[in-house]
C-alpha cells in the first residue's frame, strides 16, 4: 500500500500488487484513490507513478492498471503516468493462454479496461 500524505493527513493511497504468470512477475496498480478535497492536485498520478517505478525496480516486467470505462479521472490520470490500453490480442501475445491467470490475479471485473505502463517496454 503506498500512502499519500500532506500535513499529517492521509489523502490517498494505491494499492500494489505483485504476481507471477507463467514464471515471470508482474505488477498491478491495483486500487487508487484521492479525497475529494485533495484532487486536481496531481497527487493520484504522484502515486501512479511512485507505484510503478517501484514495482518496476523490485523485478516486475510489465505493470497493468485497470478501471471502469467511463471513469475519465482515471484514464486520464494513468495515461499521464505513462499507462496505454491494452486489449486481449496485446495481452495474449505476451501471456498466451495464461491470459486468464492475468485476469484472475488482477481481479479484472466486467465494464473495465486494461491499462499498461509503457516503462516496461
């Protein structure tokens, strides 16, 4: 979990994740979020992209993010972090069949999108 703060207050937070598809480890900005009163303030992408590096830097070779399809705020936020949309035939050129574990592991739920950060190309 990686926390923002200012003055002594938390106002967002992304949670990391880190698996493994087919012996190679991946990461995923897996929840993100900012108070109300603290957006527009490029602190979600601060945390973005803080997120990625370091899941980048502890050996995973590609990050994903994923979020409803109509959730401007947050396309935009991740595409500003380096983050491009990925559809099922990018994903099954790099996993193949284990597409599905991808999916699995991600918590990937119907009316999302799928996001990579293109860092890791």
């Amino acid at each position: 979990m990686l926390v923002g703060e200012t003055g002594g207050r938390v106002v967002g937070f992304a949670k990391l994740i880190e698996f493994d598809v087919g012996g190679n480890r991946f990461g995923c900005v897996l929840w993100l979020a900012v108070h109300s009163d603290f957006r527009r303030r490029n602190i979600a992408t601060w945390l973005v992209e803080v997120g990625t590096d370091y899941l980048l830097r502890h050996g995973a070779g590609a990050v994903f993010a994923s979020t409803q399809r109509g959730n401007s705020g947050s396309l935009a936020t991740f595409r500003k972090a380096g983050f491009r949309r990925i559809g099922f035939m990018g994903l099954w050129r790099i996993f193949g069949w284990q597409v599905f574990s991808l999916y699995r592991d991600i918590w990937y739920a119907p009316g999302e999108i799928l996001l990579m950060c293109e860092k890791a190309k």
